[in-house]
C-alpha cells in the first residue's frame, strides 16, 4: 500500500542448482518452502518496521506545525503549564481540551 513490499509478494528462493533432492529433474527450477512460522515472523517484522517510519514522519509533521505555531503553543504553555514526559494524562486530556477550545472559537465552530 505504502510502497513496501509485503513478505507475501516475495517469491520463494530458488533452489540449488543440482536440483530439488528427492528425484526433481536437475533442469527444473525448484523452491524452498518457507515454514509458516518464518513467513510469520517476516511479516510482523515488516508491519512493525512500517510503523516505526511511520511514527518518525508523524514526528517530524508535528514538528513543523509546532514551530509554525510557536506562538500559540506558548500561550497554551502559559495558561496550561507545559506538558513534560512526566505529565499525567489528566494533565494532557486538559492541555489539549484547552487548545481545541481556542481553536473552536477561532475558526467559530462554537
């Protein structure tokens, strides 16, 4: 969807060049089965992976925005007191019902 490919897409891997053991014809193009459980694995490390770049251009957009609007988060700082890793999520909910409001009645939403 985003551009990567998905562990399904991928073929499987050929097989030596002496052909498939087991009396396959040496001239056959042969494959390795992959076990279900590394097929698995590949793909939750793909999915985990898509959402770590993810999470860092979510990071960098609200970068952007917050440098854009430096002002306004430095009023909300001062009415709300500034958020910290150590905020609760009391403190979040209200910091961010806070800006929401002002944001409301700038645009006349309310």
């Amino acid at each position: 969807v985003n551009g990567t490919p998905s562990p399904l897409s991928l073929s499987p891997s050929p097989a030596s060049s002496g052909g498939a053991p087991g009396g396959g014809a040496s001239g056959s193009s042969g494959s390795v089965a992959i076990p279900q459980r590394i097929h698995h694995m590949a793909a939750s490390h793909v999915n985990i992976t898509n959402n770590i770049l993810r999470s860092y251009e979510h990071w960098e957009t609200a970068d952007r925005l917050a440098a854009d609007s430096r002002d306004f988060f430095q009023n909300l700082d001062s009415v709300m007191g500034p958020l910290s890793q150590q905020s609760s999520m009391t403190e979040l909910v209200r910091y961010i019902r806070q800006g929401l409001h002002w944001l409301r009645t700038e645009a006349q939403l309310l």
